[in-house]
C-alpha cells in the first residue's frame, strides 16, 4: 500500500512526553483530530520516562506561597510571576484530576492512608510526589496507554519532523505575503521509508523537549538534541533564555552508563558528596550543603574536580541513609550495581551533566507562542516558570499544567475553516541528484558539537571561550548547511542541521549575557 504523503488533523504534537501526551490527551478528549508524532521508535521514549525524583505538588505543611518562594529563590528572581502563580494555583488540581484520577497513577504511600512527599533540593517542605524512583517512566506508560484508546488520535513512532510548515514561507501563492505569518503543520520524515510528509494542522503543538545532547556530558536520551527549538527559529518563533542551561550535579560516572541520572532525592534522603580521599566539601560553598539549588552544587563539584585534578567525586548514600536505600531507590541500586557499584554499601562515583533549559520558544499562560498557530509545552517551551534555574521536580508539572492549558485554548478557539489549501504549499524537494551520508562526516560533526560546548559553553564560562566556541560553530554551520542541502534525506542529517542551529542559540545568548545569573554562570 502507497503510503500518504499528505495529511491532514486538527492538532498536530510533535513529542510525545508529559507535555505533549497532556495536550494530545485534552485535546482528544474535546473531540478534535489529533496526530501525534516521535522519532523515536518506542512512543515512551522521552525525556519524562528517565524523570526518576518525581513531581512537585503541595505537601502536609504546605501552602502555594511557600511553593512560589522556592521557585522564585531558585530563578534568582527573574522568573515570571504569571508562570508562577499559574503553576502554584493549578498544579496540584491537575495532579489529582490527571494524574490520579484519569490515569490511575500509583504513587508511593507512607501509609494506606498517606501519600509519601519526598524532599529535594532548593524545596522547603516534602511535596515531592513518587511513584519510588520510576515516576516519570509510569507516568509516560499510562499516558501512551489511555492515548492509544482514542479513535481520534494517530499516533506515528519513528516520524521525525524537519521543519515547520508556515505562510506565506512555504506558500506558492504571492497573495500570500500579505497576511500574518502562520504555523500551519510541518514536514516529516519517515525514518522507515526516507518520504517527508506534509502534515497540515490549523494548531501546531512543539512538545519535542530539550536539548541536552548538543553536550558531551548529559543525562538525556540519545534523541534530545533542541530540534523544536531550532524548528521554532527558523520560522520566526521568539527564543529566549537559551543561556540558561542547567546541569544536573550527578550522572553516573562510567564509561559504559552513558550519563544514568542520580536523582536529586538522593541527596535529600541523606546523601553527601566527597572528593576522592573522603572529604565533605558542600558545607564550603552554601549553608543549605547538600540541598542547595542545583546550579550551586553542579559550580561546587566543577570546581573540586578542577581543584584535585580529578574526573568525578562520590556521593556517600550508604554512610547517611535516612531510608531503606534498596526499596526507596530499586531502580538506581539495580542499575549501579549493573556497573559493580553497590550504593548500600559504598560512595557512587558522580560528574556534572547537561540536564535541562530553563529557555525556549516563548510563550504566554496558555502555551501560545508568538507565531500564529504555533503552541509549545514543556522543555521546548519558555513560560519562564523557571526564570533563571529551575526548581527540582517542577518541570513534570510544567508540562502537565501547560500541555492540558494550550489544549483547552486550542478547543476554545477552534475554527473548522482551514487556513491555507493544501495545493498551494510547496510539497517537499528532494534534490536530482541525493548524495549518500558517510556516517563517519556526521559522528566527527557532532563530536566537535559536543565537545566545543562542554570545553567552552559549560558549566564555567568565560568569554574568550565563547567567542571560540561562536567562531567554530558558525563555521560548522556553513559546512552542515552545505552538506543537508544536498544530502539523501536521513534522520541522522536532519537532527544535526538542528543540533548545530541550537549549539548557536545557546552560545550565542551565553555570550551576550555577561551577568551570572543562575545557571548561567560567567567567570571573565
């Protein structure tokens, strides 16, 4: 059977993490068509399955102006207080209605009677929902299940989308200049059959999540490497923040763990960090030592490393555990005595790495960004919640709260009138002659990527590095650009013309902003 190279839905989502899953889920609930989108090949895989710690709601002695002053004191105040307050308001109900009681979700009790709130760091009370330390992996499963029992929602795994369709961009009608510019749904590549779709959709939701993989040392899954981001810019989108990229304190250091995330909660049952001989060293650099706001301890640990020499430090669990280590982190034991590290019994080798942006596709309370038709939720997005470092465990509900908010704007808004006809946008062009990726030219690619924004776009900037890393990346861009434009239309391609677009984003706006501020953090 041929297949169709041209579709047509009422909402397309590109991702299909916590963020597009919540979208995708009230969206189809209210009765609109729905295409779903990933590249990957399992629909879970995502950046939500690997949350371990889990998500913030409000604890026993909590109240939503203590939550607001966490996250405020995080973001080193430039957060945005609407952001804020929508969260602090909503998030807790959207839990409850969600989560718990559409989806089903078992989360981990003290008691029969009472859910059991984990601590982390930067939060003044426990308020820190868990399904033990696998959160983020039920979540995603229960999701995909109830998505795939709706009639109305197509679901495509293995679907990468390379561009976003707008007009007049893409329009081969002239009187098309005329109008506002609009998202109308995006080209797609089928990584089975190497065909782009042209997917239409009068509302465009960006759920593709960070961008972690543009490093060397990161916690992300293989595919997370900013593609909405760029998408976003090369539309027109506004993109803000991208200099604050915040690393997680603690992955895995092993050559064969490729950056297995050490939850934060960890540190907040009782764990400490020490240097190679045995030194507790968090006490030198915040009075909070261990609980301290994630960008402290991640500057902390770069600096003892720096210091001795040394390529990581430990995290001692089993001297200062407050709880069963085996049944409150199973996941996390199993999974370092894989690598002949047994947390009960002695300190995990840790190192800094790449975990989330604070920035993205700008948007309102509502998931709206500044292109006409174009939402974006979670990581992808910036509602500026986070402002200048995230809190822990926060960006689950982000995507919950914004993806369930841009779906309901989406329906209220609804006009079964379609913009734009479909044989007045310009199918895909595939060039005469498609010239074969030596997979050798992309892998040395996305090892100068890497490696240029660990050396000089990391954790410690200075400025000469990032006018270094700015001159080395535009130049890769002009080769990568020449390369794609000619190339056999492949997923590996497509993901590094949009790895090096975002790697300049970054770079760029860590070198026009010469304040430290959170996770971005200058030393000139």
């Amino acid at each position: 059977m041929d297949e169709k190279l041209s579709l047509n839905t009422d909402v397309l989502v590109i991702g299909c993490g916590i963020g597009g899953a919540s979208a995708a889920l009230e969206a189809a609930n209210s009765g609109l068509k729905v295409i779903v989108i990933t590249k990957n090949v399992p629909l879970e895989e995502s950046n939500t399955y690997y949350a371990q710690g889990g998500i913030v709601s409000l604890g026993f002695d909590d109240r939503p102006e203590l939550l607001k002053d966490d996250i405020i004191s995080t973001g080193d105040g430039i957060n945005n207080p609407e952001a804020v307050d929508v969260l602090t308001r909503e998030g807790k109900k959207v839990v409850e209605e969600v989560l718990m009681k559409k989806l089903n979700i078992p989360f981990t009790r003290s008691s029969p009677d009472s859910l059991d709130y984990a601590q982390e760091a930067g939060h003044s009370r426990r308020r820190i929902l868990h399904v033990k330390d696998t959160t983020g992996k039920t979540i995603e499963e229960r999701f995909i299940r109830a998505l795939q029992s709706y009639s109305n929602v197509t679901l495509l795994n293995d679907h990468t989308a390379v561009d976003l369709l707008t007009i007049p961009h893409h329009s081969k009608n002239p009187i098309a200049y005329y109008r506002d510019t609009q998202c109308i749904g995006a080209y797609v590549l089928n990584n089975r059959s190497k065909k782009v779709k042209t997917i239409f959709a009068p509302y465009t939701v960006l759920a593709s999540g960070g961008c972690g993989r543009v490093f060397l040392y990161t916690s992300n899954p293989r595919e997370t490497i900013g593609d909405g981001y760029a998408m976003a810019y090369r539309a027109g989108a506004k993109i803000v923040n991208m200099e604050y990229i915040q690393f997680h304190p603690t992955s895995l250091f092993h050559r064969d763990a490729e950056g297995f995330l050490i939850s934060e909660t960890v540190r907040g049952e009782g764990g400490r960090l020490k240097t190679k001989d045995g030194r507790t060293f968090m006490e030198n650099y915040n009075e909070k030592k261990e609980l301290a706001p994630r960008d402290e301890v991640a500057r902390a640990i770069y600096e003892e490393m720096t210091h001795s020499n040394s390529n990581y430090v430990y995290l001692d669990l089993a001297s200062y555990a407050q709880v069963d280590v085996k049944k409150r982190f199973p996941n996390i034991y199993k999974t370092c005595l894989k690598y002949d590290v047994d947390i009960t019994k002695e300190p995990i080798p840790v190192v800094p790495a790449a975990h989330y942006s604070c920035g993205g596709v700008l948007v309102n309370t509502h998931g709206r960004s500044s292109l006409k038709g174009l939402y974006a939720v979670g990581e992808v997005s910036c509602t500026g919640l986070h402002g200048a470092n995230r809190l822990a465990s926060t960006s689950l509900l982000e995507g919950l709260v914004w993806g369930k908010r841009a779906a309901r704007n989406i329906v209220s808004h609804f006009n079964p009138e379609k913009p734009y006809k479909p044989s007045e946008i310009h199918e895909w062009y595939y060039p005469e002659k498609e010239e074969e990726i030596d997979p050798a030219l992309i892998n040395q690619d996305w090892l100068s990527i890497r490696s240029t924004m660990w050396n000089y776009t990391g954790i410690i900037r200075r400025k000469k590095r990032l006018e270094r890393a700015k001159a080395d990346l535009d130049y890769l861009y002009h080769r990568i650009e020449k390369f794609y434009k000619g190339a056999k239309m492949d997923k590996k391609i497509v993901s590094l013309k949009h790895g090096i677009q975002v790697a300049i984003l970054i770079t760029n706006a860590a070198l026009n902003n010469t304040v430290s501020r959170g996770a971005h953090y200058r030393k000139d």
